[in-house]
C-alpha cells in the first residue's frame, strides 16, 4: 500500500510529497507551493518518559493496556519513538518495572514498535538533598554492576540509557562496563566534582540528564557541576524546555553553550493530561498540579516532581519565545536524540522510517499536531482521535 503525505518540509521550508511504501519513505517529491500546507517533521524521540495520563511505570503493577495508552497519548504529541524511564525505587520494584514492560513489548507489536529502549535514572544517584531530586533518599545505592546486570536480564536487555552520579567512587569503572555492554550513560541528579566528572566522561559517559535540573537551590559560582558539563565537550546536554524546569534565559544560554549538541527530553510523568489538583505519587509523596500544569512536590514548591508537559510542548516553548527555529527545534526533539541513541534516523528522507508529523502553527506563535504517521499510518489526528485501525498484535486481538 502507498500512501502519500503533503507538507511543507521543516528543514528546507520547501513544498514536499513523502511517498511511503512497506513502512519507509520511498520518495520525495516537490509540489506547488500554496499557503494551506502544514509543517512536515520526522516523528519526535523522546528519550524521558515516566508516565502519561494516569499511567505511571515507577507504579506496579502496570498493564500491557497502560503502556499501549501511553503509546498512543504520546501520538498525540507526536511522539513516534520513547524510552520509558524507571527511577529510583527498591531493587524488586524495579525489577518488576523492568519485567512489566520488557512483557509489554514482547506482547504488543504497536508498543514494541515505539519503545526504543528503556532508560533506568538511578538508583546510583547522589544522596544529597536537591540533586536527589524527587529520588527515595532510602534506595540510593553506590553503582554496581552486578545489580545492573540482573535488572538488564530483567528488561531482556532493553536498557539502553542509565543515568548515574559520577560522584561515587566506583563510577568510572561501573561506567565503562556499561558502555562496552552497548548502554548509553547519562550524568545527572549529581553532585560530582569536575574532575569526577572528567572522569566519567573519559569512562565513556556521554550525556548530561536534563541539565540544570536535579541540583542544589543554590551553588558556589564557580565551580560547580552544570558549569563543568556544560563546558565539557564530551557531553551532549537533555534540556526539559517546559517553561517550568529552565528560565527562557538559562535555556538562551545552554542552547548557545551546547549548540547542535543540545536535545530535548520531556521527562513527562502520569500526571500529564489529568486534571489540576493535589495527588498522590508513589515517588516523592504528595504533588500539586497547577492551573498552568506546573508539576511540585507539595511540602517544597519550589522543588519540581518531574513534568506534565510533553515533547511537543517543549518544541512549541522553543520556538514561541525565539529560543531556536522551527527546524532547530524538532532537531532537537527528533534527529538530535534518535542519533545519540544509535537509533534509526528521524528524518525525511528516502529510506527513512515513515515516522511523521504534521505541525501547524498557533496564533500564539507555538505549535500544534495535526496529524501524526507511525510506520506510514495516520495513528492520531488534530481532534485527538485515535486512528481508526490499530495493528493487531498476538494478546490484544
């Protein structure tokens, strides 16, 4: 079957037609120019996502049906490829996270199809109070690769981003066998040194986990440990663009700092697309979601419990308030992040998996879906419905 998608192409502004044939896109051709056509994107990679509508995968059990929602509520912000994110928590229940969803993807094809891995932030963290962020100060553990080994049999090996402290002082080694397993690793939620933190890098460590957040309220100017991976060359930084983690300002300069090493991640949980109100959360106790959807931890506002925001919204706030172009933004949300990973490439071109956005843009000067391709099927639309046709998979006929 050949279907044929009409926009405008992000990157060139230029008038496109994407043929896709068997799930990939077989051709590009140029079309008339007129004023009606949206935006074309390659679908978004979200490499942090902890949850979506009520559905929290740090809160066992969860069901193949809670992950397939998420799947398709990420649709809706166009989000085509994730990583679910287990943090912190006691070894069985991350266990369990980890077997959950390793079954979720062995069971489901729809689901298979878009979880790009698992990324596992913690349990090897720093304790301090601030960069421990939201993370149960009682199950912080010092890395060990045993342990790490055991919950990698657990995913069926789907572990592909781990975050750590490099702060303890097993690190660079514990880092090094990670990443000759083929495990990305992420420094965050640290309060390493900046020579700890060379080390890491020299150990293999290649990213910064949403930088500048997980840290003390306040720190010494110079140094400290966002002026060390920012600087470091060796790591490319996560950025949470909701508006709530990162001053316009701050993400002005990481952005300048970072450049094409610069990606965003949403670090969205499962209070994204529920009601404002005071929750519940099995990770750090009672939250307030605000009007404005700002996600706190209720004893210490000014400490946030993660985000209700997706990718899509971190795009929109980038390009709204003249932080980056149209194309520099979804770079930074599909290309940028899908290429860290070693994943297939999001991008419109021939070959490509026909992964696909349709953006238009608001009167606001942000952003919003009109339609979103999986594997070349339309699987969600501006109204917010589903497509009609999911596919089949054995167990969820």
């Amino acid at each position: 079957m050949t279907e044929r998608i009409e926009g405008r192409d992000v990157a060139s502004g230029a008038p496109i037609a994407l043929h896709i044939e068997n799930g990939a896109i077989a051709e590009i051709v140029a079309i008339e120019e007129r004023e009606a056509l949206a935006w074309l994107a390659p679908g978004l990679v979200d490499l942090q996502v902890n949850g979506y509508d009520g559905v929290d995968f740090n809160h066992f059990p969860f069901t193949t049906d809670g992950v397939r929602h998420v799947v398709q509520q990420l649709w809706l912000q166009g989000v085509t490829r994730f990583l679910p994110t287990v943090i912190t928590a006691s070894d069985e229940e991350i266990t369990q996270a980890l077997g959950a969803l390793r079954s979720a993807c062995e069971a489901d094809a729809v689901i298979n199809a878009a979880v790009a891995g698992i990324h596992l932030e913690g349990p090897f963290l720093s304790p301090q109070d601030g960069p421990r962020g939201a993370h149960p100060a009682s199950h912080i553990q010092p890395p060990d690769f045993t342990t790490f080994a055991r919950w990698q049999r657990a995913a069926g090996g789907r572990i592909r981003l781990l975050t750590l402290s490099p702060e303890w002082p097993q690190a660079p080694q514990f880092i090094a066998r990670c990443v000759a397993s083929g495990v990305t690793v992420s420094i965050g939620h640290t309060a390493a040194t900046p020579q700890q933190i060379d080390q890491a890098v020299a150990a293999g460590a290649s990213l910064s986990t949403h930088l500048g957040n997980g840290a003390h309220l306040q720190l010494a100017r110079h140094p400290n440990y966002i002026w060390s991976q920012l600087a470091h060359d060796g790591l490319a930084a996560g950025l949470i663009a909701d508006g709530d983690h990162l001053p316009a300002e701050v993400l002005k300069v990481f952005l300048r700092a970072k450049g094409s090493q610069a990606f965003l991640v949403s670090d969205v949980t499962c209070f994204a697309g529920m009601a404002p109100g005071t929750y519940d959360s099995p990770i750090g106790g009672r939250v307030i979601l605000s009007e404005n959807r700002r996600l706190s931890m209720a004893q210490n506002p000014a400490l946030l419990a993660g985000s209700a925001r997706g990718l899509l919204d971190g795009v929109s706030h980038l390009y709204r308030h003249g932080l980056a172009t149209i194309s520099e933004a979804v770079a930074m949300a599909s290309a940028r992040p899908a290429a860290l990973m070693g994943l297939a490439p999001a991008a419109l071109r021939v070959g490509a998996p026909a992964d696909v956005v349709s953006l238009l843009t608001e009167d606001s000067g942000g952003l919003h879906l009109q339609a979103c391709w999986k594997g070349g099927e339309k699987v969600a639309c501006a109204a917010g419905a589903q497509a009609a046709r999911l596919v089949a998979t054995p167990g969820n006929e």
